[in-house]
C-alpha cells in the first residue's frame, strides 16, 4: 500500500512537497546578532561571546587568543569556527602568535570532530569581506566544516533545505568532551 503525499493547505499553491518548517533560520535572514558597525563596540558578537559560558556561548575550548565556537547557523552539524578574541577583519592582521595559535585550535577541533562524529572530511576556510561572503566581516573567523561521504543529498541540493539531527547545546557538549588535551 502507497500512501499519497500529505498536500499542504494554506500554505501555497498544493504542489504536493513536504515542507521542513525552520523558523530559527529567520533570525539570521533577518540579520540578528549583526554587528550596527565595524568596531569592536558596535555589537559584534565575536566580542562578546567570550562573556557568557562556555554553554550559553556555545563555546568549545577557549585558548591565550583564540577561541573554538559552533557557528549558530551551522552548515553541518559540527559546523565551528575559530576565533580571535581581538577584533581584527583581515587575516594579515594577526600576530604570528595568534596565527599559530588560530592553526593549533583548528587542528584540535579536526580531531574533536573526527572522535565525536566520525567526520570523513573539512571544509576549512575563511571569507575575508563582505564581498567574499563574510557575515561579519569586521571580525575575523575562520570556519570548520565537517563532512561526510554522501551528506550532499537532495535536502540541501534540490530542497535548499539542511536537516541537523542535534542541538546545537548538544553538539557543543559532545565536541567539548571530545576536545583533545592542547
């Protein structure tokens, strides 16, 4: 026995698609937790993250100059970023301290990732400038992206849609556990 697609009233035109309701996703739309300017007092939320606890902040592991933190409006499940505390927009302006530093936390949260969720790949990189994708581009971060043979199913490239399995609360204490000793 088949059964038909449930058709969805109300909500459109019925052309018999299942819809994923995924309401939190509007606050970035909408560009909450956006910074009003490009100074450290102008609301950016990378300057103000390491205020909270680590599980309000999501944060991962907090280092001399970097931090680990998910990414609230993650790619993947898993998806963090690096971190400088000092509010820099360009790569060229880190110390050679805080570079290192920046390179060592990601090299953790690989191995973070590849122990909590058996993560096959990364996609690592950094987009320097609004015009280069950067949601916030007056402060620097760079993003951790785990990967998983198969994980670009139709979801995210016919239903421009992603399903996380996991809280984002979730996914931080898993990750935090398994965070290897620096």
């Amino acid at each position: 026995m088949t059964s038909e697609p449930e058709q969805q009233l109300g909500v459109g035109t019925q052309d018999a698609f299942q819809r994923l309701w995924t309401p939190h996703r509007m606050a970035y739309i909408q560009g909450e937790n956006k910074p009003s300017g490009p100074g450290a007092g102008d609301g950016c939320p990378f300057c103000s993250l390491p205020a909270a606890s680590d599980e309000d902040g999501l944060i991962l592991r907090r280092g001399e100059l970097v931090y680990a933190v998910l990414n609230l409006y993650p790619y993947t499940g898993g998806h963090l970023m690096t971190v400088p505390y000092r509010h820099v927009a360009d790569y060229t302006e880190l110390t050679v301290e805080e570079t290192a530093e920046l390179a060592a936390l990601t090299k953790q949260a690989m191995t973070a990732l590849r122990t909590a969720s058996g993560a096959h790949g990364f996609n690592i990189g950094m987009n320097q400038g609004t015009v280069a994708g950067a949601g916030i581009a007056a402060h620097l971060h760079q993003h951790v992206v785990p990967r998983w043979g198969g994980d670009t199913n139709f979801m995210p490239v016919i239903g421009h849609t992603k399903v996380l399995p996991q809280l984002l609360a979730d996914t931080r204490k898993m990750l935090a556990e398994a965070w290897p000793a620096a």
